[in-house]
C-alpha cells in the first residue's frame, strides 16, 4: 500500500487500512486513538502507524457505513475495493460491493487478494 501511495502523484487513490483487531468501533478506546490518528493526518498528512499518507482505522468498520460514505463523496465513479483477510468477511464485502454498485451511481469492483 505504501508503494502505491508513493506513486499517486495525482493523489487520485484513497487508501485505507483498517486494523480490525484493536477494538469495536465506538469503543472508548479506539475513539481515542482515533482522534490522535486524525489530528496527526490532518496536521501532517501522515499517519501515524505507516508513516505514510495511508489513513489507519483502528477498530472493526460497519462496511455497509463504509460503503455508503464512499459511494455519496464519490458518484459517479468506479471504486476498486481491495480486501485481504479472512475468508469469512470476503462475502460480505463482495456482496455489499454488488448492492451499492446497483443501488447507486458508484460502481464497486471487488478484489480478494491473497497473500
């Protein structure tokens, strides 16, 4: 991601990784170091973990939240979404990138990586 980032002269890609392990969303404690991660990319630009323009998340996103917010700041677009992880969110991600493709102007095209 780092590399693809660097590349981005245009910055036309938006990154994000999302570090699912660390705590529900909502929870105390990752609205807090959600909060310092924000302040930091808003100052720097930089985040915080990657030391890298690639925003970190640090909790468990709703994705069907994700993908609204996605597809209402990008209409009209095509959105390639890229997911490496366990096989049991694959689905849900892949559907959910089929209902807002067909529910909005934002077109979803899922990628499952494998590492």
């Amino acid at each position: 991601m780092d590399e693809v980032a660097e590349m981005d002269d245009r910055q036309v890609i938006e990154l994000h990784n999302y570090c699912t392990s660390v705590y529900e969303e909502g929870d105390a404690r990752s609205a807090l170091i959600a909060m310092l991660q924000s302040l930091h990319h808003a100052k720097s630009g930089m985040d915080v973990v990657s030391g890298t323009r690639v925003k970190s998340h640090f909790a468990k996103p709703v994705w069907r939240q994700v993908f609204k917010k996605i597809a209402l700041h990008h209409p009209d677009s095509r959105i390639g979404v890229f997911y490496c992880g366990a096989p049991a969110l694959t689905k849900e991600l892949k559907q959910l990138a089929l209902d807002f493709s067909r529910k909005t102007s934002t077109k979803f095209d899922f990628h499952k990586e494998n590492f």
